[in-house]
C-alpha cells in the first residue's frame, strides 16, 4: 500500500506543472507573510488579545488551501468536473440563504454564520464553480442552435446576480458579470450579437442606477468617485496615501498606519498596505508575479486540445487577473470602491478557500496527460 501511495505521488509530481504549483504556493506563503506583519499590529490594539490571533487563524486557512488545492489537482478531470457542478449547486443554495439567514456588516448581508460552519462568504465559494458549469455549457455541441447556450447560461447567471446585488456586493456582480462575458465572448459568439447584448445590458444598468432606490448606493458611490467632495472617500483617500509615504522602499515592518486607520485594510487594501510598508517596487513585483501565473496559465491554454478544458482554465486565469486588477484599481483611485479583496494575499478565510479551488482546477487542467 505504502509503494501505491509513493507510485501515485510520483506520477501526480512527474505531470503537474512545476512552474504553475511553486507560483501558487509562493503566494500563499506571501500572503501568509502579509498577513503576519499587517495584522498583529489590529490584535494587539482593538482586540487586547494575542497580536498573532488574525495570523493563527489565517495559517489555518492557508494549511487548509494548500491541502484542497494538492487534492484537486490530484484527482481525475472528470471527477473534478463533477465535483465543480455539483458543488456550485451547493454553494447557490448557500447564496438564496443569505437573505434569510444572513449576517449583516456594516449594511451589507453577505456571509452564512452556522454553528457546525464558521461564518463564510457563499459567492466566494461560487465563483470558481460557475466558471466549470458555463464553460462545459459552452462546449457542449448537442444544442438545436448555439444561442440556446448563451440563453441558458443567462438562466445561470442572472439569479446569482441578482442575488449579490440585493446583498448589496455591486464588486462581486461586476466580477462575475465580466467573467461570463469573456467566457461568452471566446466560445464563438457573433460579434454582432454580443455587442448588441452589452449595450442592451448596459442601458438597462444605467437606467436602473438612475431610477430605482433599490441601486442609490451605487449612484452615491460613483458620484462620489468623480466628485469627491461630495461624499465619503475617506477609506480610498487614505489608501491612496499610504501608496504614496511608501514610496519606492516602503517604511519599513510594522512602521505602516493604514491597518490603524482604516477598518479591514488587511482585506480590501492589502495592496496599499504592503506598498506602505514595503514599497512600490515590492508591489510591482508581486504584479509581476501574477502575470508570470497567467502567462504559464496561457501556454497550457495554447497547447490544450480539449476545448473545454481550454474555457475553464482561461475562465480561471481570467477571474484572478480582472479580481486583482479591481483590487489595485481600487486602491490606487482609479475605479470606485467595491470592497475586492486580492487573490492569494487578502486575509479572509473565504477569500482564501476560493483562491484554492481556483488552484486546485488550475493545476489539474495544466497537468501533463500520461
């Protein structure tokens, strides 16, 4: 059995992609880090407890990933398509709870908090779910006509919508609503038909911002971004800061204020809190790090046969690149915030658990057929 388990080790290490796997788990290991140096600073003055409390937990969190992402990316493609379908049912009947069951934050209801699960986001478990159930929709060629697939995806898609924007989460709406239109836009959609249907949705979100109360909120944020003065922008403003008295080299450990002055910036501005810190050119880096992920992510993509296998994972590379590009843009004050944590780094056990799954797909997508 012994000799089982190593010949099955071996040939999962021999076929996975080396490059992919040390990316992954090298930044895990950074947001771990991250996590150690921005947080101990919150536990030890708001909470008067053990200052590595957040880091405890988020080492939990990140043991946890690294055991889910290994695993996914050990088992079969079939048994992992499966697994993605049936789990995104699981993870959407999650989501109609919440406004039943809910945990409100500070106006918001997003989370589930019951006694045998610790509180947790259900979109964020989701996300990497919905991209498996599209893109083998996509793919499947036994449809009268095509367009049936695109209508049907948009059966999928519109509930969860829908949902998050009566939580209020108008970041993780956008999010999806991006991811489904790439995936929309590569499987062979007529172009005609794609941009006639953007701008239908487009004129629909625009009119419904302007016209119903239920979408104020998003009206007083966009204002407010173009016309500071006239709402609150504290939180960007400082963030915005923080980037700039980092400068290039950053101020040094536990020398950054953000964390102090601004609620959750270990989540939703870690970027800003590692550039206070650390400095510009350790966040170019770390930049430079997803997109060395999402090139090797490509190269797969290129040699893939497999077209549905060639969706999921450009499905997947795209969700961490437009996730991080909303996350820095919120922090340099270039898009309105949203409340966006960042792949890998955020502190946020549900953040952290999504990312791994994400991974888990990635790396078994991108192994190498025996």
């Amino acid at each position: 059995m012994q000799n089982n388990l190593f010949e099955n080790y071996y040939v999962w290490w021999k076929n996975i992609d080396k490059i992919i796997f040390v990316i992954i788990l090298g930044l895990f290991l950074l947001g771990l880090f991250f996590s150690l140096v921005s947080t101990s600073i919150i536990a030890s003055d708001k909470l008067s407890t053990n200052s590595y409390y957040f880091f405890i937990k988020h080492l939990i969190f990140i043991i946890l990933s690294v055991f889910i992402f290994i695993l996914l990316s050990y088992l079969e493609k079939n048994k992992v398509l499966k697994f993605c379908i049936i789990f995104f049912f699981i993870s959407f009947i999650f989501l109609l709870l919440v406004p039943f069951l809910g945990v409100e934050v500070k106006g918001s209801k997003r989370w589930l908090d019951f006694v045998f699960l610790p509180r947790f986001q259900p979109v964020e478990l989701l996300k990497p779910f919905i991209i498996v159930l599209l893109s083998t929709l996509f793919t499947v060629s036994n449809f009268r006509s095509i367009y049936y697939k695109y209508l049907l995806s948009l059966t999928i898609v519109s509930p969860v919508i829908l949902l998050l924007i009566l939580q209020p989460d108008i970041g993780q709406s956008i999010l999806i609503t991006l991811v489904w239109f790439s995936l929309i836009f590569v499987s062979g959609i007529n172009l005609l038909l794609f941009f006639s249907f953007l701008v239908f949705l487009g004129s629909t979100l625009i009119y419904s911002i302007i016209f119903f109360p239920k979408f104020s909120y998003i009206k007083l944020r966009l204002i407010s971004f173009f016309r500071p003065e006239t709402g609150n922008t504290y939180q960007s403003d400082r963030a915005s800061e923080a980037i700039m008295n980092g400068g290039l080299f950053g101020k040094g450990i536990g020398e950054g204020t953000l964390n102090s002055k601004v609620p959750e910036a270990h989540t939703d501005y870690i970027i800003s809190v590692i550039s206070e810190e650390f400095g510009v050119v350790v966040v170019i880096v770390i930049m430079l790090i997803y997109l060395l992920l999402s090139f090797q992510v490509m190269k797969k993509i290129d040699r893939e046969k497999d077209p549905k296998i060639k969706l999921i994972l450009l499905g997947c590379i795209t969700l961490l690149l437009l996730q991080t590009f909303i996350h820095v843009g919120v922090n340099i004050g270039i898009l309105p915030t949203t409340g966006m944590t960042l792949p890998f780094l955020s502190y946020g056990g549900s953040s952290i658990i999504s990312t791994a799954i994400l991974s888990g797909i990635i790396l078994n997508f991108t192994k190498r057929e025996i």
